[in-house]
C-alpha cells in the first residue's frame, strides 16, 4: 500500500541541516523563475524567441522543484518518509515528464541562439511564432509520451516484497527494483526511451554549442568575442551537468559504484540545475536587468503614491 522513501535517512545528524539548506534552495530556486515568467510575461522587449523559451524553461523548473523538494522537506521535518504507490507513481510520472521535457526544451534554446549567432540573417524568418510554439509543444509532447509509456508499463507490475526505497524520490531505476514481476522487457523499454529522449537532444545542443564557438572565435573585437564566448560557455557547462548526471544515473551500466553515488548526481539534475538556471540563462542578460528595474521603480513609485493617498486620507 505504501513505499518508504529512505532519502538522506543514513544522516540523522544532519537532518535539521538538510531541511534548512533545502528550504534555502527551494524558495531560491521558486522566487528566481517565477520572476522569469513574470518578466516575461509583463515586459514587451522581453517577448523574443529567447526569451518565450526562457519563461517555458522557468515554468518547467518551478514544477520540477514543486515535484520533489516539498516532499523532502515535509520528510527531513517531521521524520515521516512513507508515500502512497499511487502517490509515488505520480511523481515518477510528472518527474518524467518534466526531465524528458526539458532535455528538448534545452535543445530547443540551443538552436535559437545558434541561428542568432551563426545564421542572424535568417535568423526572423525561420524562428518566427509559430515555429517557437511548435519546438515548446514538441518539448512537452515528448515528455508526456515517455513518461506515460513508462509509468503504465510500472503500473503493471506486482508490488509484494520490500518497500524501501533508498532515495529522495520515486526514480525508475530504484522503484522497479522493488518489484515481484519479471522487468527486463521495462528495463529494455525504458533504456531505449531514455536513449531516445536524452542523446539526441544533448547531441543537438552540443553541435549548436560546437558551431557558436566556432563562429565566436572569428569575431575580429576581442571584447565581444570574450563577452559572448562567456555566456555560452556558462549555458554549455549548465547542459554539460545536467546532461551527464542524467546519463551516468538512466544509460550507463548499474555498478556498484555508481550505484552508491545515484543520489548524489541527482541531486544536481532534479535540485540544482533548477537553482542556477535562473542566474545563467536570464538574470545575467542585460535586457533582463533592465525589465527588473522598470519593476522595481514602478513598484517604488506605487508604494509611495499609496503612501502619499492614505496620509492625505488621514489628514481629512
């Protein structure tokens, strides 16, 4: 009827810690794209290509993070670690859904920027609205479909023997491990949809990468080469972790020493990667910094007209 989510249990000493630095880096990583989307959302010089898959990107990170850290943290707190099958499928399935989807979402920003840089000629008319909509429908599409055809494959099996799970989340790798039925055909399933899902789209974004900094290197002005050589290497060492962490846990062979470290490459792809995508991919763009100021000062001019208002209701 339930499962038992182990998490960093083997660490009872660092519990009150754990719960702390995670709250940390939930209301962090929340308040940094929220604040994306809401940029985004409101500023006109923000509504671009790069930008609409910024905000889909940040919308994908605030339901990544809502997936997993508020279930860890109720667990560090109240030393309750136990969740419903259904429960627990359920967010292997939105887990699933959400990292499939952001692994074509990654891939999709990364062709944006190579056809900004590389092709800026034909850089309007190939990644016009529509074209923009299409890639992010295709990214969620993706998700759903190898997140769906994983979880009713799970659904299936039997459930009968121990109830441990020796993670922070219901992850794939751990959950089947768990079961009575025969999964080798859903271990080859689910190999090849992660295959599917994951080098293509990083062999995509790396080849857009690989072209950017090629075409950087000949820019004659050594200061907008540094500048822009800057960005991208930061955006392709976000890609790089994310990408590799992922590949170590679902597409390498199960061995006793990656087994022990699982928890700790996921911590970078479901906890981190959410945190500084923010930072690298907007917070640094000047036209971001710019729109934050706009709110900033209309949020001053705001308080301060309320402010002026309710003296001079008082005054009467």
């Amino acid at each position: 009827m339930e499962f038992i989510l182990l998490g960093f249990g083997n660490v009872p000493e660092l519990q009150v810690l754990l719960f702390l630095l995670f709250l940390v880096i939930y209301i962090m990583t929340m308040a940094g794209n929220i604040l994306i989307v809401v940029l985004v959302v409101a500023d006109l010089h923000l509504q671009t290509p790069m930008y609409f898959f910024l905000g889909n990107l940040s919308c994908l990170e605030t339901c990544y993070t809502s997936n997993i850290l508020p279930r860890m943290l109720a667990s560090l707190r109240t030393g309750d670690r136990t969740i419903s099958v259904s429960g627990c499928f359920m967010q292997l399935y939105c887990f699933g859904v959400l990292a499939c989807s952001e692994c074509y979402l990654l891939a999709a920003m990364s062709y944006d920027r190579y056809l900004a840089i590389c092709k800026p000629l034909h850089y309007v008319s190939l990644m016009n609205d529509r074209f923009c909509f299409q890639l992010v429908v295709g990214s969620w599409i993706s998700g759903f479909v190898a997140a769906s055809i994983i979880v009713s494959g799970i659904s299936m099996l039997m459930f009968c023997g121990p109830n441990k799970i020796d993670h922070f989340l219901c992850e794939f790798n751990v959950v089947i491990k768990l079961s009575c039925s025969d999964t080798h055909s859903m271990v080859l399933v689910a190999f090849l949809l992660s295959s599917l899902f994951t080098l293509p789209p990083f062999l995509l974004t790396l080849t857009s990468y690989i072209s950017i900094i090629t075409t950087i290197l000949r820019i004659p002005s050594s200061t907008g080469r540094q500048k822009v050589f800057s960005t991208c290497s930061s955006h392709l060492m976000v890609v790089t972790i994310y990408y590799g962490t992922l590949i170590i846990v679902y597409l390498l062979p199960d061995i006793n020493t990656l087994r022990g470290m699982t928890k700790v490459f996921s911590v970078f792809y479901t906890i981190l990667t959410p945190l500084v995508n923010p930072v690298i991919y907007s917070l640094r763009n000047k036209e971001v910094k710019e729109a934050l100021r706009k709110v900033v000062r209309k949020f001053g001019t705001f308080t301060a007209v309320q402010r002026i208002q309710a003296n001079a209701f008082r005054s009467k």
